[in-house]
C-alpha cells in the first residue's frame, strides 16, 4: 500500500514537473519574441493601441521602443507620441517637460517642427482669461514665432501665424481692459499708455479702432483738441465705417461747435 502511495506521488511529482517546465519555456519564448521584435512591429502596435484610444498601453509599448532601441528613429517617433498623448490628456507640463527634451537631444529630427509647434499649443490652450496673467500669452507667442522662423515652409507655420493673431488679441484685450479702468478712475496718462500700446504694437487686433476713440475722449475731455482731431483723422482713415469712428466723430463736431462759439466771442471783443 505505501509502495501504491508511493508511486502515486511520483506520479504527480512527474506531471507538475513536465508542466512547469512547459510553461517555464512559453515564457521563454514570449520574451524572446517580445525583445526580437522589430522596432516597426512594436511601433504599428503602440499606434493600434493609440488610434484605439488605449492611451496607457500605447505609452507602455512607446516606452518599450525607447528601452529596447533607443537610437531607433521610431523609438524617437515613439517619444513625440508620448508627448501627444500628455497633451491629449492635458497634462501640458509633463507634455512640455518631454518635448523640450526632444528638442535638446534630436535638433535635426525630421519632425522637429512638430515637435516645436505642439509645445506652442500646450501653452497656448493654457491661456484662459485676458484678465489673468500673460505667462501663458508670452510663451505661446515666443514658441509659435520659432515654428514660422525655423520653419516657414512647415505646414504647421501657417497655423502658427493665425494663433499668434489670436494670442496677440488676447494681449491686446488685456491691455484695453486696464486702460478703461483707468480712464474710469480718471487717471488718464496711465489710461493713454495703454491705449497707445494697443494702437502701436497690436494694431492688427481688433481692439485697435475702440484705442483710438479711447483716446480720443481722454483729449476732448483734457481739451487737447488738437491731439483728439489728429487722433480722429487716423480712425476716420483707417476704420472709416467703425462704429467707434462715430462715436469720434460726433466728439470733433462738439469741438468744431466749441471753437466756432470761441471765435465769435473772439471777434466780439
């Protein structure tokens, strides 16, 4: 009977032995086929992942390029992709972190311009409020002029130049946003300034026509006449059907009025 047990544990020794083995082996060879891979065969799978929408196995199979075949071009393609789907998530910071560093380690990629045009957009979604501070306005512009100047032949440079528009407007509503609370509180220099940026170094916005009437009133109300007919005289050239042209030119008839009541009082005496 013990023999009978005996052998029976053998057996069962024998079985699990084998199919430890067995498994031991597909194991093995799950691994060799995963580290022979072509970087282009794990490539087309991260890809699948990520048309699939399967951000977090997509990243892994990236990371997987760069660890296996770092030198590889898909391995740094793999990179950008990372970066993308960071800014998919928004989670601008770490997007910007890793193509900053694609920029410093590849300089003459082939998809660098990419790679400079997605930093200016993490930046640029970023800018929520003209009222807010200009940190995100004053990156998005700078990193979207190194797209059109490094690349002005780069299909993402046209795109670059719309959005500087964009966040040149968003300046320039932040700076007539000031200007009228100055103008409000009566300190009308301080207001004139910022009317004078807007018109000078934003003239391209759509704000500009309002910063001309702006300082318009600021002048007819300190009877600067002479300032408040030139600065009228270039509204009426340039925005001749604005609606704030009118609301200046109403202003300057006032002025032509007041001048003409001087003159005969002028005469009189």
């Amino acid at each position: 009977m013990k023999l009978m047990k005996l052998a029976y544990l053998m057996i069962i020794f024998v079985l699990f032995f084998n199919i430890s083995c067995s498994n031991s082996k597909n194991d093995i060879k799950i691994n060799k086929t995963e580290v022979t891979n072509k970087p282009s065969e794990i490539y087309i799978i991260a890809n699948k992942y990520f048309n699939n929408k399967q951000y977090l196995e997509a990243t892994e199979e990236f990371k997987k390029l760069n660890k296996l075949y770092p030198l590889s071009n898909e391995a740094i393609q793999g990179q950008i992709m990372i970066g993308f789907i960071y800014y998919i998530k928004m989670e601008y910071e770490e997007a910007i972190l890793l193509f900053d560093k694609i920029i410093n380690k590849y300089p003459s990629h082939k998809n660098l311009d990419y790679v400079y045009y997605m930093r200016a957009m993490c930046n640029y979604e970023q800018i929520t409020d003209e009222r807010l501070d200009g940190e995100y306005n004053n990156l998005a512009l700078e990193n979207f002029n190194q797209v059109i100047n490094r690349y002005p032949t780069s299909k993402y440079a046209k795109d670059s130049m719309q959005k500087i528009i964009l966040v040149k407007s968003n300046q320039a509503a932040k700076h007539m946003n000031i200007g009228r609370f100055y103008q409000k509180e009566k300190n009308f220099t301080a207001a004139l300034n910022r009317f004078k940026i807007v018109i000078k170094d934003y003239s391209e916005s759509k704000f500009t026509p309002e910063a001309l009437h702006r300082s318009v009133e600021i002048y007819y109300y300190l009877k600067m006449y002479n300032d408040a007919e030139k600065t009228a005289s270039v509204l009426g050239y340039n925005y001749p059907k604005s609606k704030w042209y009118n609301y200046s030119y109403k202003l300057i008839k006032e002025i032509e009025e007041e001048k003409s009541i001087l003159e005969k009082i002028s005469d009189v005496f």
